[in-house]
C-alpha cells in the first residue's frame, strides 16, 4: 500500500481548502503518520538497548521535519556540512549526530568536529590521518566486498565505493588506536529499499560476527553497531510491506545471543530515512493541460525538479485524482512536467480517471528523496513545502523558491580578477 487510508482520511476532505490558500504545487508531510512511523520503529527494537535511530537527514532535511525526530529521542545521521548545520540549528550535539560522510574533505572534518563535535563514521583507512583531532569515540563504515550480495539499488559492494574494505578494517582500528581513539562503533549499508527483512538480520550478523573478530584482534569493545537505512516502503498498491516486527524478533535474537556469549552486547543504531517518512508526503500538483497527439499528455504545474525518482529511476509513484476513482471513466496517459526533458514524466501508460484541467493529483510518497532531491535545471523552482499537523492545521515550513533565489548567486557587475 502507498498513501495509508488514514492519511488520505485525514488530508482530502481539506486539500481543496489546502489549495486554495497555498496554490499549488506543494508536498505535505504528516505529523501522525510520522509519529506513529516512530513509535513503531523504537517498539519493535525495545528489547535492544540503547537502541536508536539517526534519522537520515537527507531524505527530508527540513527544521519542522527534525524536531519531530528529535521529540522521538532520534539522533541525525549527516553526510554533508549543510546537514551538520541544519541539525546543530534545532538543537543536536555531540552524539545525537553521526556523520557518514565520503570522500570527505578537510573543511567537512573541521566543521564536524566543531561545536561539540559528533559521532564521525570514517569511509576510509586513508581518512585517518586526517581527521584534525581524533576524537575518543570513533566508527569505520565497513564495505564487505565479494562473497556478500547487496541488493538491486545499491549494487554489488564490490563496485561501491563506500567503506572500509574486509582486509583493511582491523588495521583500521588499530591505527584510530593508535592516534587516540578510545570507544569504537561499526557501521555498514549494503542494502536500499529493500522489503525483504532478511538482508538486514544477515547484515546484522555479519556486523556482531565481525565486532567479535576485531574485538578479538585488538581486545577492544563496541559500544554500538550501526546497520544503515534502507529499510523499503511498499511504492506499488500490490507490494508488501517490510515486515518490522519479524526484523525487531530476529535482530533481538542476535543481540541476545551475542550477550550470553560475550557478557555485554553493543547498542544497535540504524539511519533510516525512506522508512520513516517516505510514505507520509504526497506532492500536489493541478493538471493544467491536455494533450492528445501520438499518446495522451496530462500537464502538471510541478516538473521532475520537484520528484526526480521517476525521471531517474524509473521509480513508481502512485497518483490519485482528487474527488475521482476508477470507478468512472478511466484513459490511459503520461502525466508529464514542463522540462525539456523527456524523462520529465510523473507516470508512464497509467490507467487514471479521467483528468480534466483544474483537477488536483496527489502523487505518492514523496516524503523522502522528494523536495530533497530537487534541482534548478530549465531554471526552474522548486516548490513549497506544507505539514499537516496532528492538532489539523496547516503549517508552511518551506516557502516556495522566486526567481531572485535562483538569482542570487549570479553576478549581474562585473567582478573580474586578472592573473
Ligand atoms: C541514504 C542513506 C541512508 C538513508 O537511506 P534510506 O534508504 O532513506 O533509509 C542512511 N545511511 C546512509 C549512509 C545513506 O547514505
């Protein structure tokens, strides 16, 4: 299931309202489907302690967006100097935030370990020696190589070019040792939207088995393994959806066992993005045009600058047709944005109601890697960005961009240095 019942419950009796305040294009996220996202995620991992989630703050890095996480008890996971910022704004420090950065350059380490610093995830055993000042509590993103199958998005780990690789990451450790680190954290992402709950227990596996093995090497202890995001959301109406409850079951188990055979057990973190809010935002956009040449066009007001997954994934998002079902008359069409792209479509051959102009369409599960992955190519801006409160009102949390921001960083003076 895309857009839960309760989320259209709750939106589309006032989006008409919605549209006429704000105009369109817009997302709008869901505080109670957030929330309640949340609460399940920590229920389900109860039994681990010290659980936490960094949420991935790129999939939806808005203020609004992390305060909620951070009513949760979440930690942020930032992989840029933007996202260290925006996390230190609404109150984050020190360990509430993991930086998984790569290929990471000297003004990201500085401004990573300033202000109370945070957990650094190092990418590479080359990256130790400049790191400025070693922190106490260090963790190394492990990248497994052969022998271990990622999943269809983000590949064979061999081809990756994130982590530390299998031959390089005791040594790792022991040269972070040996420059002053103290407490140790491990961390690795192999998998991305993925349903099947079964890659993580494996990854988990691999994690505590390999914990044991550096632990044995160095007689050092981990104070937390850190599986990654890439939990999935059902995109399609015919997907399943991850079973969490069997993931928290099976994922407790490993912790337990590795408890009575060690005597202690690290913490379990995860940096889930999608999971936690893909499914709670729709972007809405109004159809303006109809076009009927060698396949039927509906135009929208928003282009890919606003929803790239499609464009660039050939990523499925379900679209609904405010006040209409397929109950009624239904065509076949290409919904389609105003860039000079081809690729520049919402949806390919899609059976939808009938689309008059004026209609609204509330395109699913935009929550994550949404507004996010937005762009200003064709110059074109991206939109606002709405929330829908849990008490029902509407709050605007990103104003829509204006040309004077796509202007801003232009010289119109000359400004010219002879060398
Ligand atoms: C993108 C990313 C995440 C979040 O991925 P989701 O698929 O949104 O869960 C977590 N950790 C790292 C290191 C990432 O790059």
């Amino acid at each position: 299931m895309p857009m839960s019942q309760n989320f259209k419950d709750r939106l589309f009796p006032v989006l008409d309202k919605i549209t006429q305040h704000f105009g369109t294009p817009f997302h709008i996220y869901d505080e109670t489907g957030i929330r309640q996202t949340g609460e399940m995620l920590k229920k389900n991992f109860s039994n681990i302690k010290g659980f936490r989630e960094y949420y991935a703050v790129k999939a939806l890095p808005n203020p609004r967006i992390l305060e909620i996480m951070k009513s949760m008890g979440f930690g942020f996971d930032c992989s840029s100097v933007t996202e260290l910022i925006l996390s230190r704004r609404i109150g984050a420090a020190g360990e509430d935030i993991m930086f998984t950065s790569n290929n990471t350059s000297h003004f990201e380490f500085l401004t990573a370990e300033k202000d109370g610093g945070c957990i650094l995830n190092l990418d590479d055993i080359s990256l130790i020696p400049k790191v400025p000042n070693m922190p106490e509590l260090i963790c190394f993103r492990y990248n497994p190589g052969p022998g271990v199958s990622g999943n269809e998005i983000i590949g064979n780990p061999e081809e990756a070019k994130y982590g530390v690789s299998d031959t390089q990451i005791i040594d790792a450790y022991r040269k972070a040792m040996a420059a002053g680190a103290k407490r140790f954290g491990l961390h690795t992402m192999i998998v991305s939207n993925e349903r099947n709950y079964t890659y993580k227990v494996k990854t988990t596996k691999m994690l505590l088995e390999l914990a044991e093995k550096i632990s044995d090497a160095l007689g050092i202890k981990f104070e937390f393994i850190n599986f990654g995001g890439g939990l999935g959301i059902p995109y399609k109406p015919e997907d399943s959806p991850l079973n969490l409850e069997a993931l928290g079951t099976e994922v407790t188990k490993l912790f337990d066992n590795f408890k009575s055979k060690h005597g202690y057990v690290p913490s379990l973190y995860m940096e889930s993005g999608r999971y936690m809010t893909g499914p709670h935002g729709v972007l809405v956009v109004k159809a303006i045009n109809r076009k009927d040449i060698y396949r039927k066009y509906i135009g929208v007001d928003a282009c890919m600058t606003a929803l790239m997954r499609p464009g660039i994934y050939g990523a499925y998002h379900h679209i609904d047709v405010l006040g209409k079902d397929m109950s009624g008359k239904t065509e076949v069409v290409d919904v389609a944005g105003s860039l000079c792209e081809n690729n520049d479509k919402f949806a390919i051959q899609r059976e939808l109601p009938e689309i008059k102009d004026g209609d609204t369409l509330i395109i699913h599960d935009t929550g994550a890697h949404g507004h996010a992955m937005g762009f200003n190519y064709n110059g074109k801006l991206r939109p606002q960005e709405l929330l829908l409160r849990t008490d029902g009102s509407v709050e605007l949390i990103r104003r829509a961009e204006t040309a004077d921001d796509y202007f801003a960083t232009l010289n119109f003076k000359a400004d010219k240095i002879l060398f």
